[in-house]
C-alpha cells in the first residue's frame, strides 16, 4: 500500500530521518516507538507531507508523490487522514460541524448525507449525545475522540497517529486507545506514534524502534517486546536507566563514585540493602583490578519494568580474569552481593573487552 524508500529529512544542518525504509501492507497496524526527538512524529509529517522530505521517495498505491513536479498534498490526505496530538478541532464549530466540514467542502457531500455519516462516526467512538457542544466544553478525551471521527469522515485508507494520547491525563488515556484498537479490528490501515508501550504490545500486526534518525530495529510485537536483538531497544522497552562511571586508577574517589550512584537510586525508589550491595560489589572487584592494562567502566542498570538491579564492569581485554586473583574471604563478600554473575569477552563501540556481569 505505501512504501518509503531512503527517506531523509534534513531541518538546515541538523538530520532529523537518515535512510528511512518502511513497507506498509493495506490492514497493517503499525506502532512506531522510540525515545523523545528521534524523528518518529517528522516520519509521519513526511508521509502525508505536511513536510516536504529532502530526499527519498514516498510510493502510495504505485505512485511515487515526490518524484514528479507538482505534488497534490490534498488528494493525497484524502487517503492518509492524522490525528495530532493537540486535537486541532475548530474551536468556532460544534463537535457535529466538525466532522461535517471536510466531507460538505472537499468531498461535495451534500449536507444531510454529512451530517447522517457524522452522526454514524460520533456513535461509533462514543460521542454521540455531545454532537452539539462545543469543544471547549469537552474533555481532552472527548477532543481526541471527536477528532477521529473528524478523520473517519474522509474516508481515509490509512490513518496516521501522532501521539494521539500524550496531551491527556491518564484517567482519559483508556478510551481513546479503546477507539484505536476497534478501529483495529475492523481492519483500518494505521501507523501511531505512541508512548502507551502495552497498547502496542496488544494492538500492532508490527512494531518500528526508531533512534536517531534511523528504524533501529523493527518486528513483531513478541519480537520487539520479549527478545530485542539489538542494545538500545532492550533498554528502552525494558525502560532500563543507567548509571555509568569510569574508573581511571586505583586511587579512585570511592565517595564520589557513592554519592553519585546514591542520588541516581534516589530517583527510583531503590531499598538501601540492594544499593548497598551494589556499592560494596564495585568495592571488592575494584580492588582486584590491575589498571595498568586501562580503565574500568562501570555500568549500573536499574529495569523499572522488572525492578532489577545490575552492574556490568568493562574491562580491557588484555586483563586477566579479576576472579583468578581473589582470595576466598573477598570472593565470598562479592558472591553475598550478587545473585548471579557472568565472566566473557565481548564486542564494545568496536573494541574487544573483558566484561563482568552481576544481578544485584
């Protein structure tokens, strides 16, 4: 149904898209994650060109919308309806007008016909009996769902999501996400940008991870959410926050290293024997650690989904295995602190390291 290929976006200096490639086959729901400016909302401003992509090709129903000389953005948003995250309804108009407006003006419906389909739309999300009101009189979710069927009402093959949930309070979240997967159900085509991570988990045929520009990684929901193959996705579906610290010598600043560590646990609630241990963990290892070969890089990573606790310690490769000269009295000390632990070498940034592995 539509195919983008090497898409780029480029704001003056600063690349937003970099090499975008995505498939979208007619009755597919597509969620698109990732963390805050990574070029997800500007995806889909260029997919219904609401920006004009610098490079690349946008192909819909065999046709390529950026190749030829004039682009008709309006035919075009007839197939592919948005709903913004700030709802954008005419303030001036009642919720009814609304929905009414895009088919009477563009499409040549005539006004009973509009307003019989509008009413049909305005029940189907569950706004109905607000069909005269005004929308200052709605809540942020009324808003979002008369927005919908403001969509609806174009008839649109796709429809694209911006976020739809983001300017709401939670208690309002539910309902329109309600609207969404039935809309799902009845086969709509759909790409939504979305934070609601369990909504995607339930709702999506597929699921794009975007970072920096780029469709980092992409697969089914149980791919994306259960087994991640690649670093940044785990963390960010698993909401895992690090804590990383390099360690240059021997003569480290321990107090440092703890009240930094102790004011990032602070932010997420952690118990006092879990950062304890994993303070006394750094301890032990770091006194065993030869840095003659280089530094040690220590990284803490709290899982708020899980409410795991681990430490990761980078070390050169060159180094022999920090176990191998532990006496047994630290060796028990360190096994206290840990509920499991993992010695390999393994691929960093490009280099080879020796890395240690430990559940807190």
């Amino acid at each position: 149904m539509i195919q983008i290929q090497h898409l780029e976006k480029k704001f003056g200096h600063l690349t937003v898209l970099k090499d975008v490639n995505i498939h979208i086959r007619r009755g597919e729901v597509i969620s698109v994650i990732g963390p805050s400016g990574t070029g997800k909302s500007t995806l889909l401003r260029c997919m219904n060109l609401l920006e004009l992509p610098t490079g690349g090709s946008i192909i819909v129903d065999g046709e390529e919308l950026l190749s030829t000389g004039h682009v008709d953005a309006s035919k075009l948003r007839r197939k592919m309806g948005m709903v913004f995250q700030s709802f954008n309804l005419f303030e001036h108009l009642s919720v009814l007008e609304n929905v009414c407006i895009g088919p009477i003006k563009l499409l040549g419906m005539s006004k009973v016909e509009a307003t019989r389909n509008a009413m049909r739309l305005l029940k189907m999300v569950g706004m109905a009996e607000k069909a005269r009101s005004m929308p200052s009189e709605l809540s942020g979710g009324q808003k979002q769902r008369a927005a919908i069927a403001r969509c609806l009402s174009m008839n649109p093959e796709i429809i694209l999501f911006d976020e739809p949930t983001s300017a709401l309070d939670p208690t309002m979240v539910s309902e329109v996400l309600s609207v969404i997967r039935s809309l799902a159900s009845q086969g709509m085509t759909m790409v939504i940008v979305t934070h609601e991570m369990s909504f995607a988990r339930r709702v999506s045929s597929r699921v794009l991870y975007m970072d920096e520009g780029v469709i980092y990684e992409e697969g089914t929901p149980q791919q994306i959410f259960e087994s991640p193959q690649r670093e940044k996705t785990r963390v960010f579906v698993n909401s895992i926050r690090d804590f990383r610290y390099t360690v240059h010598s021997a003569d480290y600043d321990f107090f440092a290293l703890e009240a930094a560590f102790r004011n990032f646990c602070s932010k997420y609630f952690l118990s006092d024997a879990a950062v304890d241990n994993a303070l006394k963990l750094a301890e032990i290892l770091l006194q065993h650690i030869p840095f003659a070969y280089g530094e040690a890089k220590l990284i803490y990573r709290f899982a708020e989904k899980t409410g795991h606790l681990s430490l990761e310690m980078e070390l050169p490769a060159a180094m022999e295995s920090v176990f191998s000269e532990m006496g047994a009295e630290d060796y028990a000390a360190m096994r206290a602190c840990c509920t499991s632990m993992t010695e390999q070498l393994a691929e960093r940034d490009g280099q080879t390291c020796r890395l240690l592995r430990f559940s807190v």
